[in-house]
C-alpha cells in the first residue's frame, strides 16, 4: 500500500530518531523539570511497526487499543478499561456514565483538578464542595461524612488522589455504600498506586486516570475508564465515539431505524469523539511493562525529597499518606509554612528547579468555581496559599537530588530557627 507524503516523512523520522542518553548534569544551567516522558527505543519501535502493519492507511484506536485496554483492566483488576484520549476525557465519560438523576449532587474536595469540577457540571449534575486535609491534601472523609448527613441527592463522590497521594479509600467507601452513591477516583495522578495491598483502582466503582506525558506511564496524552459495572462501560465507550451504538456493522436494536441499519450508525446518546490513536495504544502498551520500574523510582526518590525536607520543620511539611496507602507519587508535595511561599519559589526557579502549586488549591476561589459548598474550605484555603510541589520521576536522576539538598539547605540557612 502506497504511503501519503505526511506519512512517510513521519516513518522517515521515527526510523531515524534515536533517543540520546540523558547528558551528565550540571547544575543551575540544566533544568530540573518537575516531570515528562520517559521513553527509549522500544517505544519507537511500537510506533513504526503500528504504522508499517496498515501502511499508515488508519491510526484511529483498534488492534492495539483493545489489546491495551484488556492489559490495564487486568492490573487494575476491573473487568473493564476503556482507552480516551485524556484523563480529563476520563472523567467527563465516568459522570455520563452513571446517568443520575439531573440536578444531582456530586461531592469533590476543594483540592482538586479544575477539570473534575467542570466535568460534573458538564454532565448536568451540581458540585457538593468539602474541605480536604492538610496532612495529605485529600479530601476529608469526616467533612464528607457531614455532607452525606446534610444532602439527601448526593449521586457520587469523587475521589481525588492528589500528586498521587491516596485518601482514606476504605472509611470513603463504606460511606458511599452505607449512603447509595456511587465512588468515583480521579486517578489521573496515581496510576500503580495500591490500598491495603490492593490495586486503588480495585476499591472505587468507575476510576479515571491519565497517560499524559508528565504522568507515571504515558502515550504522549491519554487516558482511561476502569469499572467492572458491563452496563457503565458500555456507556462510556458510546459516549466516547460520537453516541454510536457499538462499532459493529450488526444490524441495530434502536426503533425508529430501518431494520438492517448498522450499529456503527445508530445514535442513542448525545457523544462525542474522544477517542485516542493506535499509535498511543503501542506506546502504552510498552510502557505498562515498565510501571514496576518506574513506581520503585518515584519511591526511592520521594524518600530522599522527604529526609531532606524533613530537616526543617520549622519552615516545611511533607505530606503523609494514609496508614494502608503505598502510593505511586506523582510529585513531592510540601505544604510550607515558616516562610513565604514566594520566597521558596522564587529561589527554587533561580537554581532552575521548577515547581508547581497544588493544582487548583482550592476550586471555590476560582472564576469557574461557583458550587454549593458544605461550608467554608480553610484548610483548601491554606493549601492554595502554601501548597507546592516538586518533581522526582525518573527523570529526577541523584546528582539532581544532590542539587536540590544543597540549594534547600542554602535556602533554609537563611531562616534559622
């Protein structure tokens, strides 16, 4: 089969790129980036035999995808995943899904992703706002409790694991359980985490996650749904490609339609097209086999962020994690507070050491963030004004660990105690 233009100056590329081995680094003059891709060879090899198998003819999701998807539904033991192309995808499609009542309440802490919040309300349901917990900054399942007692049309509760940091999953469980609402986890940030020494995936109803590059594995931008519920997985993939009822060219089962017209062409919901590429599928499919790797990194190297930032109290807090909880952390984040946080930022960005806030801090203090709230959010307020957080994936080698000890050590000598 005869390749187009654009296709064959992508083949060319990908054949001849070789991904150069990371330069020794030197201080201050490389960037000390808080995230990104960590891919080799093997990933451009996925690419290029994805291609040559239809010569470049389709790259919308298939073969690949399917196989992709089988893989992560087994890790993270649901009977079901289905691949989009966003975490933010993910979680939209996970609230159409559920299809509650209109005007239903949908609990969320107010340290959160900005698109979790806008993905209730673009499903039609109502932000129910509570307060999250300093020690991890993740969601407080005692303020939850108190919503549950409050609000009768609580539908579902998103739980959201903040740079990978897992909340109290089993007292929120048996809180949706004994109220009759669905648990959803916004995963996006911990994907490979585990509870009580299960998968985290496995404790929720539907998860979210994300595969975007800066995430614990990736296909460039990504995502995926994870439920055993057949019912809601059928749903999400509808809504995920156009509404259509399936994929198949088996007659359909919708009324008001000739009675041999395709499913492929049946509408039954209003969707959308947030499906991913072929070509992302191979890359994830290379990269889950590295997951075990790259969790053992991340690990050792929140370990060493934490005794170097615990040498100072007086000025910072590591997070905690829930007793049960072995995260795979996404970043390291600190909550500070005996010195302005501008301070740390500012010196950190000098030394080129990126940073990055708690996400939205807290969501109630944004223009979009207009939602019922079970009553003020202190300590999201105090995250927002003194969350940050730092990078340590795999590409955080030591000597940039090293630099990080001693530009914290110089900083903090500054404020003595």
């Amino acid at each position: 089969m005869t390749l187009m233009c654009a296709d064959v100056i992508l083949l060319n590329a990908l054949t001849i790129m070789k991904i150069k081995l990371q330069k020794k680094f030197k201080p201050v003059r490389d960037r000390v980036h808080y995230g990104g891709a960590v891919i080799n060879n093997e990933e451009i090899d996925a690419l290029l035999a994805t291609i040559n198998k239809n010569g470049g003819f389709n790259w919308t999701v298939g073969e690949r995808g399917s196989e992709f998807e089988k893989a992560l539904a087994k890790y993270t033991g649901h009977k079901h995943a289905v691949f989009t192309n966003s975490g933010s995808s993910a979680l939209l499609l996970s609230l159409l899904s559920l299809n509650l009542s209109k005007g239903s309440f949908v609990v969320l802490p107010a340290t959160t992703f900005p698109t979790a919040f806008s993905s209730i309300v673009y499903a039609g349901y109502k932000p129910l706002i509570v307060d999250a917990k300093i020690e991890t900054f993740n969601i407080d399942e005692k303020e939850l409790e108190k919503a549950f007692r409050k609000f009768s049309n609580i539908g579902a509760v998103i739980a959201v694991n903040i740079a990978g940091n897992i909340p109290n999953l089993v007292a929120i469980k048996k809180l949706t359980k004994r109220y009759g609402a669905k648990l959803l986890l916004d995963n996006c940030d911990g994907f490979g985490g585990k509870y009580a020494g299960k998968p985290v995936e496995s404790l929720a109803d539907i998860v979210a996650t994300s595969f975007h590059a800066a995430h614990i594995i990736t296909t460039g931008e990504g995502g995926a749904v994870f439920t055993s519920e057949p019912e809601v997985a059928i749903r999400v993939r509808q809504f995920r490609d156009w509404g259509r009822e399936d994929g198949s060219d088996e007659s359909t089962s919708l009324s008001g339609l000739p009675a041999d017209y395709p499913r492929r062409y049946s509408f039954p919901v209003l969707g959308f097209n947030l499906k991913p590429l072929e070509l992302q599928a191979a890359v994830g499919l290379v990269q889950l086999k590295k997951l075990k790797k790259f969790k053992k990194i991340r690990t050792g190297n929140f370990k060493k962020l934490n005794k170097i930032f615990s040498k100072y109290p007086h000025l910072f807090k590591p997070v905690q994690a829930e007793n049960d909880a072995d995260p795979c952390w996404f970043s390291f984040p600190i909550f500070i507070h005996g010195v302005p946080k501008s301070d740390l930022v500012s010196y950190l960005s000098k030394n080129n050491i990126e940073t990055r806030p708690i996400f939205a801090g807290n969501i109630l203090r944004h223009p979009i963030g207009t939602a019922q709230s079970l009553g003020a959010c202190p300590n999201a307020d105090e995250i927002l004004k003194k969350g940050l957080f730092i990078g340590l994936s795999p590409r955080t080698t030591p000597d940039m660990i090293r630099f990080i000890e001693k530009t914290m050590d110089d900083f903090s000598s500054k404020y003595s105690k």
